[in-house]
C-alpha cells in the first residue's frame, strides 16, 4: 500500500437516494511491481481432492525468492537450489530440454497446473528483502498447453497491464493488522456501562439466560482483535 487519495464517481444503485449523483470516496493507492513466474506444480483429482504430483522450477531463482526458503539467510550458506541449477545448467549444455522427463510427466497425469510466482519485493521500499510466494492458477486448454504456457513465462516478469485492463472490477483481499487481546467495547462496540457500576464498566453486563445453560457464540466476549 503506498498511500491513500479520493475520488469523486457516480453512484449507479437503481433505488438508492444517491442514484446518479457524485459522491467522494477514499480510495487505497497500491504499488503492485511487477511478479516474476518460477515454476509450476502439477496436480492429479484424486477422490479426496488434489494431490501435488510435481513440480519443476526455473533455471535461476533471484536471491529474493531464496530468502523465503531460510529463517537466518545471514548466516546460513546459501545452497537453497544450487545442485537444481546445476542439473539445469548441464542440461541445456547438452542441447537437451532440461527437466524434461518431470515436464512430460506433468502433461501426462496432471489435470491442474499452477504457476509459481514471487513479487520483487525488493521494488518496494518496504524495508523487506524476503519475497513472497503464490501459487496462480492456470486456465484454459489442454494440459500440455497449460504447461507449455507456464514453462514460456519461466523467469519473466508479469505485469498488472498483463493481466487486468483499465478501469477492470478485480477482487482484493487483505489481512488486518494484529491489535493483539481487547475487551468487548472496543472488539464488538458494545456500550460501555454505567459510571459507578460494580466491577468494572467496560464489560457485557448479562451473557445469557440461564438456560439454555451455555454461553451462546452470538454474546460478544473478549478476545483477539486482527490477526
């Protein structure tokens, strides 16, 4: 998230009081360089749902997405992938396609193939040098095709533009920031009680009937706000 702005738009909502008329609204500004494709991994239906059957990485990873694979990158030795790269490197010393038999296994048996990406979080000046990593699904043809496709992108950069176009409805979702253990009138909004009640006055004055004889999941309680 790089900052906030506003925007003033038009309402289009048939029965709403502010139906065609302008209305100023905050608006997030958010800094989305560019992912770069890795790898992808192949999975086969199986009656109790997927199953990861393999995967195949790139020639080269950069040194953002190798921070992910490490607690302490410091202080470690940095061997995350090295023999890998060299099995890709003699490959195609050979003038053979490297992972080749992991990739006509893929298009074999697989009927999921999903991409494997990571941000350049480096790009961001977030303070953060460790990349993040996700798994994108691909879409559309046969599997060979799906493969292929996926294999294509291998180190490349893939932009917002390439992606979604101008002015495009796109779903976001976000995680909240952690605000640790709070009380009901903050966590749920429940009014705070009297001055001079007994024992506090931040607190759900009656959490139940006697019976049913259990605290019932609808009563605000206390407890973890955020993530």
């Amino acid at each position: 998230k790089a900052g906030m702005t506003h925007i003033v738009r038009d309402v289009d909502r048939p029965g709403s009081k502010l139906h065609k008329k302008e209305v100023a609204e905050a608006v997030s500004v958010v800094e989305t360089p560019p992912m770069v494709v890795v790898g992808f991994v192949g999975y086969v239906e199986t009656p109790r749902g997927l199953r990861a059957l393999t995967t195949v990485w790139a020639g080269h990873l950069s040194e953002e997405v190798k921070r992910r694979f490490y607690k302490a990158w410091h202080k470690s030795k940095q061997k995350a992938f090295t023999k890998y790269q060299k099995r890709w490197a003699d490959a195609s010393k050979a003038s053979e396609s490297p992972m080749a038999a992991e990739i006509e296994r893929a298009k074999k048996y697989c009927q999921v193939i999903r991409a494997i990406c990571h941000t350049q979080v480096s790009k961001v000046k977030i303070g953060q040098k460790k990349a993040h990593i996700k798994e994108i699904q691909i879409n559309g043809g046969t599997t060979a095709a799906k493969v292929d496709f996926a294999t294509g992108l291998f180190e490349q950069e893939v932009k917002v533009a390439d992606v979604f176009s101008q002015d495009e409805m796109i779903d976001v979702i976000g995680a909240t920031k952690g605000k640790g253990f709070n009380g009901v009138v903050t966590r749920w909004g429940v009014t705070r009680l009297a001055r001079k009640s007994h024992r506090g006055l931040r607190k759900v004055a009656c959490i139940g009937s006697w019976h049913p004889a259990r605290v019932q999941f609808q009563v605000p309680r206390s407890g973890q706000r955020g993530y």
